[in-house]
C-alpha cells in the first residue's frame, strides 16, 4: 500500500504579520507568526511521506455556508479600513446588552471580535478565505482518495464562531471542511479538536446540530483562554443534545494523564461512528509551548496519530495553533507519522 499524506498550503499564509497583541491591557509579543508555516513546511518537505500541494479553491462559498455574511463582510471592510488606515484593526468597546447593534465602525470592532489578540490587517480577509480553502481541498482529497490528509492553515480556525473572530482565528476552517462534508453527502463527520485550547468555535457552529459530533480535550477554562466555554457540562442544546463533549485538563497534564483522557475521548468518537473526522490538529499542549500551559511530549504525539488512525475512519487533519516554533515542524511530522503507522 502507498503510502503518504497530502499536504496542502496557501502562498497567502505568508502575507500577514500581526505586529503585537493586546493582553490585559499590555502591548505583548504576537505568538501566531509566519515563522509557524515555515517551520512546518521545512519539516514536510523533509518528510518522505509527504506529498505537497497548493490549494487552488476558492474558500468564499465555503466560508459563507458556515459565517454570517455581515461578519464576512466586515473582516473585508475592517481589512480594507487596516490597508487605509495603516494601522491594525483592534477592538475596544464589546457588546454589553444582548440586544445591542452595532452601527458604526467603533461598535462593529467589538461585535465582530471578541478579544484584543485578533487584530485585523490588510492581508487579513484574503488569507482568511485562502485557508478556508486548503480545508475545503482536504475534504475534497478526503472523499475522493478516502486517505489521510493534512490541511495546513493559518491563520488557524477553532476559535472563530459563527459571526465573531478571536484567538487568531478568522474563519473556522475545520467547521468549513465538516460542513463542505455534509453538504456533499456525508451525514455524520466528528471534529476531534486537541488544541491546547477550548474550540469555542466549533462548539458554538454545531452546538444545536446532531450531525457534527464536537469532541474537545483542552487545558480547563478555569486557567486557560478561552476562558468562558470548554467545561465538562456542554452537551449541546435541542438537536445537538448529547453532541457535544469537553475534556478539560488540569496545568501540566502530561502523556500519561492525557492518554487516560484521550482513551475516553475516542471512545465517545467510536460509539458515534462518523463518516468521516476532521482533526483540528493544535501542537500548543507541548511542554515547551509558551502559552499552553500542559506538558506534552513530541513523541507523544506520534500516539495520538496512532489512535486516531486506529479509528479505522478517513481523517482530514486541519492546523489549528502550537507557538513553540522549533519543534512545530517535529510535533507535526511525529503525528503525521502515528496517522501512518
Ligand atoms: N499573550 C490558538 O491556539 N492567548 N489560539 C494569548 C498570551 C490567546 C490561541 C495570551 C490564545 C489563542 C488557535
Ligand atoms: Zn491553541
């Protein structure tokens, strides 16, 4: 049997360069870098298993099926107003009433951006949509080839909810690719999420549906961003009763602890049995990580390419964060690797 994983990028992943980030008020060093793709690039073109492609889709339509397209339009005017502007985009006031509306550009900020860590930059629209669209061409591969496939985005997805970018996320590239799934056909896709943080995104997107089983395993809300969604608790409303399942993790989790966790994660999935997975694929949980807080290892992630590939179900694996950018392009290879094994 051949074997080997597409790998598909866009050329727009290196156009933008958020400056800084806002954080509790403070200027801080931005961690969603360019440096990320490059480091992984270099480690697949490295990679003898891997075969690289440049995704030629265009993600509009796609983004579209998933976001609002006020919101769609506003990441494009706000990217527009940046390249006037010659500043990034940052909000300032949020809504604070539930029937709020957002009716000039200082309420916008704030409706359609949830933190100060997601600034808006010329670049930013088109790059949003050229991700979406190495998503949508995995699932694309996914269903004609039925192999393994590795989506290499960025800006990342998990955090971007229906109509609201954070968490460096602008459009949620793996809800896109599980939506495009099941509009061609498919009626039950999972999206497995190991990210170090909560996927408030995809959460909310399929939260009210039972044709999308969300599964989370993350650092607990208590300590780490998002903050305000990933307990254990959210099950998922109406329809998506039952749905939707969060595994919330202490500081420092490590291989093993997590493996325990995993174990029933998978299980869940198992019992599901999905057409196919979509793998929001975040390499921040490594111990030397600068924001995630748990304590993986880079072989480890070899194991969870294992049991996820033991699933004997057709994975899409979608980038979403991981900011230790020396050891990205290994924390990846090693899982590509455990998907192959
Ligand atoms: N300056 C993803 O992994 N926290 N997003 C920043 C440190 C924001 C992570 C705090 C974390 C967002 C895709
Ligand atoms: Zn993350």
């Amino acid at each position: 049997m051949q074997k080997e994983i597409p790998v598909i990028y866009t050329p727009a992943s290196f156009s933008y360069n958020p400056p800084y980030e806002l954080f509790n008020g403070k200027v801080d060093t931005a961690s969603e870098t360019i440096e990320r793709v490059r480091m992984i690039l270099t480690a697949v073109a490295h990679a003898d298993f891997t075969d690289i492609r440049i995704s030629k889709v265009n993600g509009l339509p796609y983004v579209l099926n998933v976001h609002d397209s006020e919101y769609v339009d506003y990441i494009k005017r706000a990217s527009d107003e940046s390249k006037q502007e010659k500043s990034p985009i940052f909000p300032s006031v949020h809504p604070y009433v539930d029937f709020g509306r957002a009716s000039n550009h200082v309420a916008e900020r704030g409706q359609y951006v949830f933190d100060t860590y997601t600034p808006i930059l010329p670049e930013t629209y088109n790059a949003t949509v050229a991700a979406a669209a190495c998503a949508v061409e995995g699932a694309k591969v996914l269903m004609k080839e039925k192999k393994p496939v590795y989506a290499l985005t960025r800006p990342p997805g998990h955090h971007a909810e229906k109509a609201k970018a954070g968490g460096y996320c602008y459009a949620n590239n793996a809800a896109i690719a599980a939506q495009f799934l099941l509009d061609s056909g498919a009626k039950k896709v999972c999206v497995f999420d190991f990210d170090v943080h909560h996927g408030n995104g995809t959460q909310d997107i399929f939260y009210e549906r039972a044709d999308v089983l969300v599964v989370n395993i993350h650092a607990a809300p208590e300590y780490k961003f998002p903050y305000f969604t990933g307990y254990a608790d959210e099950h998922g409303v109406n329809e998506g009763e039952g749905s939707n399942y969060n595994f919330p993790l202490n500081l420092k989790t490590g291989d093993e602890a997590y493996d325990l966790t995993l174990n029933k994660a998978l299980a869940v999935i198992k019992k599901y049995k999905p057409e196919y997975l979509i793998a929001s694929a975040g390499f921040d949980a490594h111990y030397t990580d600068p924001i995630g807080g748990l304590s993986l290892t880079t072989p480890y992630y070899r194991r969870i390419g294992n049991k996820i590939g033991e699933l004997g179900v057709p994975v899409l694996s979608v980038q979403e964060g991981g900011y230790a950018t020396e050891v990205l392009g290994q924390n990846v290879i090693s899982y590509l690797q455990g998907i192959l094994d």
